[in-house]
C-alpha cells in the first residue's frame, strides 16, 4: 500500500525538498519527485502536469539527478501529496523517500554500448533501500550510480558509491569507486555482478557503521577512515588486482538530444529550455511516448527527457510534435547550450536573473555543445553536480564571473574574466578556446 503519512525525522535532516518535505522559496513551495531509474510512466507525467496546474503555479523543472520537481506550490501541501501519492510516484515506504537515490543512464537497457542491462539489478538496490530501516538513517543527497557501461551516460557527477560494469574473463563485473565519478574516480576494487547487491549493502552498512551523524555523505567519512581501511572492512569478496585498479571507464560522447540509436529501434533525446516544462510540454512528452514510443519516458542528468523505443519511421513525427511545444530536440540549437540555476525569480541567495539572462545570452552564443556554459546565481552552483566546461558566477544584476573548467584546479576552475555583461561575456565566449588564454 502506498504511505500516505509523511516520514519521522531523519538522524541526517535535509534542507533539501522531497515529496512530502515541501521547502520554501521565493516563488512559493518545491516538492520533489524521486524516480525509480528516472522511469516515469506517460500517465503519471499525466498526474505530474495536473498537480503543478491545481497545486503549484504550473512550473515544473526536470533536475540534474533525472528526478522532477514542482515549484510554486501554494498552501495544499496534503492535496499535492495526495494526488502524487495516488498516481504511484511516492515510496514504498513513507521513511524511505529521500534514499532513492540511485542514477542509471536514460537509456539503460537499450543502448548498444552497453556492456550489460543494470535495469534487475537497480530494481535490487531500489528494493534494498526501501526495505531496510537503517537506510533511511542516510542523507538525502546520499546517491549511488550504477553505470552498465552504456555510451549515453553521465560519468562526471560525483556520487558516493558508483558501480560500472566490465567484463573479465568472460564473466561480467562491477568496478566501484567512492566519493567520485567513473570518468576520473580512483577504482577501488570490483566484485563478480552477482555480489553486486552484497556489495551495494555492504558498502552502506559499513557507512553508517562509521560516520557521525556529522558525516553525511562519503567523501567526509573518507577524510578520516583511508578507503583501504574502508574496504577492508566490508565483509564481502573484493577483488583488488591491478587489471582491476588500473581499468578505466572509458569516456563516450553520444548526445542525448535528438536522434538516439538504440540496440534496436531509436530514441528521442528532448530537453525543455532551462530545464523548464510546462504542463502542457509535460502532457504532450507524455502523448508522444503513447503514441509513437512505449509509453514511458525517461528523465535524465542533464535536464532532459528520453523516449525509448520510437520506431523509424514515426521518429520525424514525434521530434516536430515535441519541438511544436517548444522542447529542444537537436543539439545545435541555442538555448541546449546553456544550463542555468533558479536565480533571483525564485531563489533569495541568487545575485541575477540566471534564467532569464541565460536566454539573452544563448541568442549572443548561437550553438555549442549542449550544457557547456552554466550561468550560477551563486558559489552553490545547483543547477550541475559538475563542472560545466564555462561558468559565469553571478556577482550583481547582469553581472558575472567566468571560469573555464580546469582539471589541476578545484572548484569552478580558472577564473578568467570578472564583472563582465552578458555581452561581454558572450564575446568572449564565443572566441575559439585557446584564446580565452590570452
Ligand atoms: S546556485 Fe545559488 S542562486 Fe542558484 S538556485 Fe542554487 S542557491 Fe539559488
């Protein structure tokens, strides 16, 4: 039966929304919804649209960890909930809302470099999460990524355990890491894909074994427990040789937007601009994946939308319905380059309107590589979980910082221009990158 009761408090309380955990901005409530996978059916992003029209003001956002949100939500916190709740979008568990964190690529499962389909194995972990009390004791940003090694795939958010699959000897495995990402992360050892469950659980227990309620998350666990020590700890096989400690994931550039091959069929990568959809995006995503997909839709890490499983020849069909509505639907159009926060419109810490600043300078841009310049209206930095390869600080109205992503470097990088217009910095932009060197 689906909870209806909101959760007790959690020993790690979050600031962070979460379906019953309604927090409040400057454009009224956030309510986020976690998704299994970022699985979500085409009747429930029915539900989704008609609960931010009767709930909320209508804005809906698709966020960087293939979950969606509501923003705008008036005092009718119990009907919100009530009507998510009713359409199968909540936990199994009231207590267990905020530890389905677990990120697969949007095309697990069909992708044609995939070395395995995680999709059982994640519906595990999901189950374990949900079913064993002591987990719920984790932070809500607590996350695990379970790569299958598909080349649609985001290897660059940080998260504190991941799992990537490879095959050695003929058998399948999963390499892990902790606190980091599968495009740099340190291997820390592997086990056989059946001990992958053991290991997720493992991993988990031995966390919580060891953090003070202080440490939530695993990379401040890890500055005073070393990982081998970590490791050695778990209780569970690990192999640790050095074709394991010295595999690396290999990094893939497919897009995500547009055409998307599938091991069978195709795909259909959209992105609502800013990360933005209307209802009304929502419910025709929804209609389009009935009509011409399976009838699900998947969210993915960079504010966007897959439809698996288009047949050839209805593709052209689906793209112009879904570009009708305004969702980017090729990677060379304007407004996919950019990412951009909340800003001031809905978020008191925000030094400018990112949002409506980053459609000024999308046009100044023209196309680029889909996500590359992220527009931040503070150091917070929530609209990525990663580095983009630009980022413009805001620091007044209008106003912004550049930093260019730089690998010896923390943070946002190197900081290359301060106080710059938006002109300004679309000029400098758009110069070809050795010559923002100078
Ligand atoms: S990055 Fe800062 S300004 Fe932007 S939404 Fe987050 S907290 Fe607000």
């Amino acid at each position: 039966m689906t909870p209806a009761n909101p959760p007790a408090a959690s020993p790690r309380p979050s600031a962070c929304p979460g379906l019953w955990r309604i927090v409040s901005a400057r454009d009224g409530g956030i309510c986020r919804i976690k998704l299994p996978g970022g699985l979500l059916l085409a009747d429930q992003a029915d539900a989704v649209a008609v609960a931010a029209e009767r709930f909320a003001g209508g804005v809906i956002e698709a966020t960087n960890r293939g979950n969606l949100q509501i923003r705008g939500i008036g005092g009718d916190h119990a009907g919100l909930v009530e009507s998510l709740l009713a359409a199968g979008l909540g936990p199994r568990d009231a207590a267990s809302d905020d530890v389905r964190n677990l990120m697969l690529s949007p095309l697990a499962g069909h992708d044609p470099q995939s070395v395995l389909d995680v999709r059982p194995l994640a519906e595990q972990i999901l189950d374990l999460l949900q079913a064993t009390p002591r987990f719920h004791e984790l932070s809500a940003k607590f996350a695990v990524q379970l790569d299958g090694g598909e080349g649609v795939a985001m290897l660059e958010h940080p998260h504190d355990l991941w799992l990537s699959a490879l095959r050695l000897e003929q058998r399948d495995w999963l390499a892990f890491g902790l606190a980091s990402c599968p495009a740099d992360g340190q291997v820390l050892g592997a086990v056989p894909l059946e001990q992958g469950l053991a290991l997720v659980s493992a991993v988990l227990e031995r966390f919580l074994d060891l953090a003070t309620a202080e440490q939530s998350r695993m990379r401040q666990l890890l500055q005073c427990c070393p990982a081998d020590v970590f490791i050695a700890g778990l209780g569970v096989d690990v192999r640790r040789d050095a074709v394991v400690l010295e595999w690396k994931r290999e990094a893939t550039e497919r897009p995500w937007l547009g055409r998307v091959v599938q091991q069978q069929g195709m795909a259909l990568g959209v992105a609502p601009p800013l990360g933005r959809l209307t209802p009304a995006m929502l419910r025709g995503v929804a209609r389009v994946a009935r009509q011409w997909g399976d009838g699900s839709l998947r969210l993915s890490p960079w504010q966007s939308l897959m439809l698996p499983n288009i047949a050839a020849a209805n593709f052209e069909q689906a793209r112009v319905e879904l570009s009708s509505l305004g969702l980017l639907c090729q990677a060379d159009e304007p407004l996919a380059r950019v990412v951009a926060c909340t800003g001031s419109s809905g978020c008191a810490k925000a030094q400018a309107d990112t949002k409506a600043d980053a459609v000024e300078l999308a046009a100044l841009l023209g196309s680029g590589a889909p996500g590359s310049v992220h527009l931040s209206g503070c150091p917070r930095s929530c609209a990525v979980a990663h580095v983009a390869p630009a980022t413009l600080l805001a620091r007044s109205p209008g106003r912004y910082d550049l930093y260019l992503r730089d690998a010896h470097l923390p943070g946002l990088g190197a900081l290359r221009a301060t106080d710059l217009t938006l002109n300004e910095a679309g000029a400098m932009l758009a110069l070809p990158t050795e010559h923002l060197d100078d």
